[in-house]
C-alpha cells in the first residue's frame, strides 16, 4: 500500500513526537487519526493539518483505560473504513530515585507506558488478523536497553515494551508488522513530569542537551511505515549525533 493509502491512529499526539509524526505523516498523504487527553491541542491540530490539505481526525484518548483505546482504534476504522497502522506513543517519565518510593508515579508509568501499549495491542490485533495486515508502531526510548540513576522504573517500563515487541513479531510477523522505534535526547514535555524540582532541572539541563527535533522521530516512523509490506523494520534507535549513551 502507498501511504497515501494509509490510515494511521495515533496515541498522545498532543505534543512532542506524537505531533510532529501526525504532521509528518499527513503531510505524506496517510489519513491520520489523533488522540491524546488534551483535547484541545487535538482540535488545533487537526484544523490546522486539515488547512494544509490533511485527512486527519480526532478523538480523545487516555490509553490508562481500556475501553477508551479500544473506542479509539474503533473510531479510526468508523471515520476512515479501516486500520493499517497504530503508533502507540504516549509516555511519562517521572524520573526518581527508587528510595524516594514514590509508588504512585511508578504505578502511573507502568499504566500509560506499558499497558497502554499492551491495551493498543489487544484494541488493534483482531482487526489486523482478520484483514491480513497492519503495523504495531512502539515509541520506547534508548532507555528500553540503558539503565541510569533515577530512571530505573521508566527503563524497566520500556524494557518491557521492548521484550513485548519483539515476542508480538515473532507470533504474527508473516503478515503483521512491528517496529520498535527508541528515541535518544529529543524535544518532547517528558521532563515536565519530573515531579521533583531540582531533578526536573538537572534533567532539563545536563541529560537533555543536543536534542533531536521531533521531527526527526517522525521521519523514521514514516521511513518504517512507508516500507513495502514484506519488508518489517523492526527496530530504529534514533540518537543526537553528541549524545554518548
């Protein structure tokens, strides 16, 4: 299929790399559907893509909850006839040492960053098998295979998805496609969610410097997306050129 041909769902495509892949990806020709919880980013955005000639729509989204993803991967179908690609992008990222226990932003990154990938999974796979095709997009970090101080629950959230990833393309890679794209030092609100001030500013400040635009995120989503259906790129890490882990 051609992108043109595409319809491509989107998770937290309010901001950062889920933005500017919805913006990338229109811009191609795929038929995008976004969705985030801020609604009104979503409107913005969609207006303004469809402006430029977009086929876009949206619908909002909070991937912690399973019925609402599957509402979501439901409503791509209703509004564009089918699925071929769900880029499951939302994160959080609340850095912290493990002593601090602060067991509710682990329980939060285990619910956006694990299940609601595992939930964008079971949403979308039925609808793939029974029309031979589609295309599990993953947007992890370079944290799904390095482990720095303070990030050992966002890394192990990623790990996760990493190690889920690659057993989904082992059980339905004869038809069905799955990429792990993992995303070093790049312009993104992650660091907001830093709920300790001063950590929040070392994050800002010392680990991430030398950013990549989330444009350039964008472009190898589409690069894998845009591959002919026997060719499944399976994983892309994507690092600043100065970033040293």
């Amino acid at each position: 299929m051609r992108m043109e041909d595409k319809v491509v769902a989107i998770t937290g495509a309010s901001s950062g790399i889920g933005e500017a892949t919805a913006r990338v990806l229109a811009a191609r020709g795929a038929k995008v559907v976004i969705g985030a919880r801020r609604t009104e980013r979503l409107a913005a955005l969609a207006s303004e893509l469809e402006g430029k000639g977009g086929r876009v729509a949206f619908r909002a989204l909070d991937v912690t909850r399973r019925e609402d993803v599957r509402a979501f991967v439901d409503f791509a179908g209703e509004r564009f006839g089918r699925l071929d690609v769900l880029v499951s992008n939302a994160g959080l990222m609340p850095l912290s040492p493990i002593a601090q226990l602060k067991v509710d932003e682990w329980e939060r990154m285990v619910d956006v960053n694990l299940k609601g990938v595992l939930f964008g999974i079971a949403a979308a796979l039925p609808g793939f098998q029974r029309q031979g095709s589609g295309q599990f997009v993953h947007v992890t970090s370079v944290a799904d295979r390095v482990v720095v101080p303070t990030a050992a629950v966002y890394s192990g959230t990623k790990f996760a998805v990493r190690a889920i990833s690659e057993g989904l393309r082992q059980e339905v890679g004869r038809s069905i496609r799955v990429t792990l794209v993992a995303p070093g030092a790049t312009e993104s609100e992650l660091a907001l969610s830093i709920s300790d001030p001063e950590l929040r500013r070392l994050a800002i400040e010392q680990y991430r410097q030398d950013l990549l635009p989330a444009e350039a995120i964008a472009r190898a989503i589409a690069f894998a997306i845009d591959q002919p259906a026997d060719v499944d790129v399976n994983e892309l890490v994507v690092r600043p050129t100065a970033q040293g882990y």
